[in-house]
C-alpha cells in the first residue's frame, strides 16, 4: 500500500486548507516559519525519508528562506521546474471577519451573514456553493498544493521526468525569494546534470475584465519596472510663495502626464499592457508648519512587454521634459502677472548625472558614505531607500534646484515571452485538448497579466537594455541586484497553468472548487505524463 496523502480532490481541500492558515503575509514571522512546516509535510512521503539531501531550505533574505524539493529519476536528464511563491498580501481589508481570513471552511460560511458587503458576482458564487474564500486560496497556495501533490505522485509511481519544486517568499513585494533561488536552481541543475524542459508555475488564472469566466493558461509575463521622481524646488514662507517653489507644484505637471499615458503601453501579439499609474506621490516634509514643501517624491508603475530599461527611461525623460517645459512655462506666467523674479526654471536630470556632479564635486568617499549610511536604515525599504539617496545627494547639490531627478525604484521584472518555443505549442494544445474533456475552454494567453516570478528566467536581455537601470538605480549592487547572468543560463519555455478563481488581493478572494480540486491537478499530471513520460 502506498498510503498517498494528497490524490482525492478532499485530500487537496484539506491540504490547501492547511497551507493557507498557515498565515504567511509578506515580512509576517509566519512568512519566515511557512517553508519549515512545507518541508516537514514533504518529509512525510516515503522519497525524500529515503533521500533526504533532495528537500532543502535556502536562506534568501530578512530571516526568510525558500524552499527546493527534487523527485530525481535516475537514469532521467529532463526536469520540469515547479514555481510557485507561499506569501500572502495583507488582510486588513476583511475588517471583522479579519481572523477568519485565512480559515476558507469558516469564512465562507461566515460570509453568508456579510451578503450586504459583497458586490453581486461575490454573492452569486457564494450562494452557488461552487468557491472557498480566503487569503491566498486563489494567489496563490492552491497552485503549491497541486506542485505537492505532483512530487508524491511522481515518486511513488516512479515517473521517468524529474520534478524539482521551487517555492519562495516574497513574491508579492520584491521577489528577493526567486531572485535568490535562481543561483539555486543553476546549482542543482549541475549537481544533478538536469536538463530544464520547462519552468511551470501555477499563479491562478486572473479576469481580464469584470464579469470574465474565462480559464486562461499563459506562455509568458508581462515585465515591470518603477520611474521614480525626486522633486526638489525651494522652501520659503507661506507669506512669501513666489521666494520659493513647492515640490509639489512641480510633482503635479509630472504626475499629469504620467498617468495613463499611452505613450507607455506596449502592444506585442495582439495584447497590450495596462495603462501606468502612480504608485505612491507625497512630499518629504515630515512635520506641519508654515514653510512649504521643498522635496517631493513619486512613484510610477509601467509594464513592459518587448522595451528594455533604457527604452522606459528614455521615454519617462522625455515626458518630464514636457512636464518641466509646461512647469517652467506656467511658472513664468504667474512671475509676470506678479512682477518679480523667481528661483530658476525646472530642470531634469537623470540619477546618474545628479551622482556624477556630487562626486566631482564632493569625491567619490563622500557619494558611497552617504549610499552606505542609508542602506544601513533598517527603518526603510528599497524604495525609500533609493528616494533617500537620490534626496541626501540633492541637498548637497542645491545650485542644481529647482529639478526633477529621475531613477528607477525596484523591484525590476524582465519580461518572458515563449509563445513561439515548440513545447510551449504542444502543452498548449495537450491543455485546450485536455480542458474540452472537462467542458473548460482554456484560452492562451501570451503575457500574464500581473507581476510574476517566471520573470527571472529565460532571461532574454541584453547588456545594453540594463544601462540605464543599473546606473539609475541607486540601490543597486547593496540594497537590490538581479542576478542576469545566471538568468540567462536557465534557458527554458515558461507557462502559468493555474486553478480558476476570483478577486485576488481583495476581501472576496475565492476559488473555484471543481476547477481547483479536479480539473487543474488532472490536467497539469496530464500534461507532464504526455509530453515528457
């Protein structure tokens, strides 16, 4: 007798159930404990008591490990890598019912009581009986339980693929998690002479619009990367505006021509990305008082497709230059109705040129004692981080204000796309093929929709495309680094088969319980069995 854990659709509820009250939000202690508690249910099955040097945990970073679990056949080279990530957003958003959160059996019962609060797509599936809510049910702990159950059929029926299970922390912020384990993966892959054939996540499949039923597999990422602005103008009293400019003034002509700009969205194959929004917008003073906000800073998310880093700053220096050139313009406008002077007009400025000015100008110790001195506050992340850099270098270069200085704030997502590789045909057709079985039209789709860790391999860059960032990222090679290199040695087609669900990050996250417990995990043991078994 095998004694198999995971193989009936309630051993999987009762697994998934289990991974998700494990409370894993991102930078949570639960986040630190959760690969500990995944090995030790690993642990259960016959292989890896038998081969315990194939089930590890790796430090990453902030006390925070992932974890790596590989079913090895002997005389087999082909491995199909498992990805998937175990942290969670935050669950404020569920108010009262904030403790059942991450209890799916006990909420979504509960939320029979809370019908007043959900929109009406939540209450019909809810009445169907057809979905389990919770935190992280849906993004993205199932597509984890399915990976689990995989690895146990694997190595009790002795499949002739190898199975390697990568899961990893902090997918949901910066990724250090996957960034961390691709120096992994590049190590088992010689340790074990692994032949990657595949990297398979199972993110779920997301709506591309309310109301969507649609099930979605995915050949490839959309890629992301974050324009940031430090605006720096001059104090003055409020009794004495035109004495100096507000940070904010400045930060407003930028902002205007930021938001969904089309200038910034791509169109590769038919898809196009999102419009980009501001992230974050806020001036740096910390406390209130009559003199004006002379530092502003601001956040920009754009998603990419085809353009590198060096296109998208390019592209954001030369929409600030039209800010400032409106900015400057306006400005004089009002100087003129109030016959006076003023302070100078807006000037834009990379980040690197505003580092090269300070070190002619303060030395080269002067630069790397003030990026040292801020990478060591543990108070602040990576984004503020670079702000405060990019702020501290300013103060010191004032005769360069009023400016808008431009860099990149992490974290950094390439974008992956192997729609045209030739697995990825086949185990799209073996999906649409299995899923008609089932009564699921599965729909390919040639980017993801969202942020995604399958953006740190097939890495398909070049040196030229990562300029700008590196040198416009004040954080880099301290705070935050990519490893590009070993990326570009994982050379593998990607693809995101994940259960149906709805509302990720929202109060009415759920999953689809036949498409979860049945469909997917048949369909995903299909696939490996057929196109590598």
């Amino acid at each position: 007798m095998d004694n198999r854990k995971w193989t009936t659709p309630e051993d999987l509820k009762n697994l998934l159930c289990e991974l998700v009250s494990w409370n894993s939000e991102t930078f949570s202690e639960g986040e630190k404990s959760f690969p500990e508690k995944t090995r030790d249910k690993l642990n259960a099955l016959t292989y890896f008591r038998e081969h315990p040097d194939r089930i590890s945990l790796h430090q990453a970073d902030l006390g925070r490990a992932y974890l790596t679990a590989l079913y090895k056949h002997e005389d087999i080279r082909q491995t199909v890598v498992l990805v998937s990530h175990f942290d969670t957003v935050q669950t404020e958003e569920y108010g009262e019912l904030q403790p059942l959160a991450y209890y799916p059996e006990k909420l979504t019962k509960a939320l029979k009581a809370y019908k007043g609060i959900l929109d009406p797509d939540a209450i019909q599936d809810l009445e169907s009986g057809d979905y389990l809510f919770g935190r992280g049910t849906m993004d993205m702990k199932m597509g984890l339980a399915m990976h689990m159950a995989l690895l146990e059929k694997a190595s009790i029926e002795q499949w002739p693929i190898n199975l390697l299970l990568v899961t990893v922390p902090d997918e949901e912020v910066n990724s250090s998690g996957m960034r961390s384990a691709v120096s992994t993966m590049a190590d088992l892959q010689h340790t074990y002479d692994l032949d990657y054939q595949l990297f398979l996540n199972s993110e779920p499949s997301f709506t591309q619009k309310p109301g969507d039923t649609n099930h979605y597999i995915y050949s490839g990422t959309m890629g992301k990367v974050m324009p940031a602005a430090l605006f720096y103008g001059k104090e003055s009293h409020v009794g004495e505006p035109l004495k100096g400019m507000t940070a904010n003034y400045i930060a407003s002509f930028l902002t205007q021509r930021m938001e969904w700009n089309p200038r910034f969205q791509e169109e590769h194959l038919g898809e196009q990305t999102p419009l980009p929004v501001s992230l974050q917008q806020r001036d740096l003073k910390q406390y209130y008082s009559t003199q004006t906000p002379a530092r502003a800073q601001a956040l920009y998310n754009v998603f990419l497709m085809q353009r590198s880093a060096n296109d998208i700053m390019d592209l954001f220096a030369q929409t600030a230059n039209d800010a400032a050139k409106s900015c400057n313009a306006a400005y004089q406008k009002i100087l003129k109705h109030e016959q006076t002077s003023g302070i100078g007009n807006v000037r834009v400025l990379r980040y690197n040129e505003l580092e090269t000015h300070a070190r002619q100008h303060y030395g080269d110790a002067y630069v790397e004692n003030i990026r040292a001195e801020v990478s060591a506050d543990s108070t602040m992340d990576e984004r503020d981080k670079s702000l405060q850099i990019a702020d501290q270098l300013m103060i010191s270069c004032q005769e360069l204000a009023p400016a808008i200085v431009l860099l990149f704030a992490p974290p950094y997502y390439p974008a992956v796309n192997t729609s045209k590789e030739t697995i990825t045909k086949e185990a799209i057709q073996l999906l649409k093929d299995m899923g008609e079985q089932y009564g699921i039209d599965l729909k390919p789709i040639h980017y993801f929709n969202g942020i995604c860790d399958l953006s740190y391999v097939n890495y398909q860059g070049t040196d030229d495309g990562l300029v700008s960032y590196e040198k416009n990222t004040p954080v880099w090679g301290m705070d935050y680094h990519i490893p590009f290199e070993i990326m570009q040695n994982l050379q593998a087609p990607v693809l995101n088969v994940g259960p149906f669900g709805k509302d990720p990050h929202q109060m009415t996250e759920r999953l689809h319980k036949q498409n979860a417990f049945r469909y997917t995990p048949a369909m995903l043991e299909g696939l490996i069995n057929r196109l590598f078994c």
